[in-house]
C-alpha cells in the first residue's frame, strides 16, 4: 500500500520535513498534487471536503 498525502498548501521542502518529520518509504507528502492525474490511479480518497 502507498500512501500520499497534500498539504493543500504551498509550503517549501523545509516545512514539510518539519511538519510530517519523517515518514514510511510508502508515504509520499507533497504540498500540491495534480488531481486529474492522481485520480485515475487510485482505489480509495480521504478529503476533508474544502
């Protein structure tokens, strides 16, 4: 299983290695994510709604 999470925000490399520190080899942390290409890729979405 891969996990990849979006910050919604556009904070730089930096704040998201102290944000999240370190995480799994299977989880991918990006602070924008073109959805129209992550969607057809994927089995299952969580989303706050906003």
């Amino acid at each position: 299983m891969q996990l990849v999470v979006s910050t919604g925000r556009d904070d730089g490399e930096a704040e998201l290695i102290e944000a999240f520190g370190a995480v799994p080899p299977n989880v991918f942390v990006a602070s924008y994510l073109p959805y129209e290409l992550l969607l057809p890729r994927i089995d299952a979405m969580i989303t706050n709604g906003g």
